[in-house]
C-alpha cells in the first residue's frame, strides 16, 4: 500500500505539525504543537477536514486538572512514544511503544481507567515489552519501577527467586558493593556473601 505523503510543516488551525506518528489501524497519525506550545497527536484525516484544530487543554479544560500529577503523567507518556526530541524517545518511541487510541487524545478516558496518581507514585508497564494502555498500566513506587525495569537481573540465591536490588535487601547487604562485584565478574551468590575485605 503506497505511503500517504507527510504533513510536516502544515498548519491546521493552532497546530503545526512537526512529526509523523506510528500508524494505527492502517491510519495516518502526526505529532502537532499547538500555539499555546502544548503537544498532541492527531489523525491526519481530521486534521485535514478541519474536525481538530487544537489541543485538548485549548479546545476545553472541562476537567480542570492540566496542572495536576495525573495531567502531567498523561503528557509525559505521549511525549515518550511520540516526540523524537524527547531524551526518552528512544526507550520508549523509538521501540514502538504506542498509546492505545483509548487514551492518546483523551485525558478523561486515562483519568477514568486510572484514577487520580497516588502521591509518590508514578505510570508504569506492567509488561515492558507492551504498550501504554489500561490492562498494562499501573501506579507505581520507584521501587517497583526500578525492579521493573528491562535491564533488571534477576537470580536464585539460596532458594530465593528476586531481582539483585531485592536480593541485596533481603540478606541485608550493600547493593552497590554487590554490584560492583557483579561487574568484576563474580557469581551472584559469593558477591552476596562473600565478607568484605577487613570486615
């Protein structure tokens, strides 16, 4: 199927748009910024018969929450998968991590799925390898993100199934003097329990 041409650099209402976005369901999508400097994603047929012609916060703030944690979580996940300058699109965008049509254009569906963002927590994969969306989303601690994370090593010490960080918790020694150990190629088990030098 030929490639439909690029509206980069078209202006469509208050949006500009500066980026293609990821096809969804053989549609064409673009990466805008509005006037007011916000950014969203918009279906170019949309865009082209004049039905979307700003972001959401300029079309309506009806929930009044653009200034608040929820808001700025929803804003920072689209921008991950869908800004190139972001210094997170290539963990994120760039791997083909997408937001579900559900949630892409729409703060209230995210809020209704989610809820308000716990204080100290924030947005996290379930599943790393899949994409932002309500059965693969939660709020979570830094904790369970760090444990969470793609290039987290998990061992079996001493009946123990748990990443090294857990590990490290749970027999009560110095995670960083663990790894380093690590790095110098030590197994998991003598890094852990090994005493260190004039102790």
């Amino acid at each position: 199927m030929p490639t439909k041409p690029s509206l980069i650099g078209q202006t469509f209402g208050k949006l500009t748009v500066i980026a293609d976005a990821p096809r969804r369901h053989r549609q064409a999508f673009s990466v805008c910024r509005c006037v007011c400097g916000r950014q969203t994603i918009s279906n170019n047929s949309n865009l082209k018969a004049g039905r979307t012609k700003s972001c959401l916060h300029c079309r309506q703030d009806g929930h009044g929450m653009t200034k608040t944690p929820t808001y700025k979580s929803w804003m920072k996940m689209k921008t991950r998968c869908y800004d190139p300058s972001s210094n997170s699109y290539s963990n994120y965008g760039a791997r083909g991590i997408i937001v579900c049509e559900r949630w892409l254009n729409s703060f209230e569906n995210f809020l209704e799925d989610m809820g308000k963002r716990p204080a100290g927590l924030t947005l996290d994969r379930i599943n790393n390898e899949g994409n932002y969306c309500k059965e693969n989303c939660r709020w979570a601690t830094k904790i369970q993100q760090a444990n969470n994370a793609r290039n987290n090593r998990t061992a079996t010490v001493r009946g123990v199934t748990d990443t090294i960080a857990n590990l490290c918790r749970h027999f009560g020694v110095n995670h960083r003097r663990v790894r380093a150990r690590l790095d110098l190629g030590w197994d998991v088990e003598s890094a852990i329990f090994i005493p260190k030098l004039g102790t």
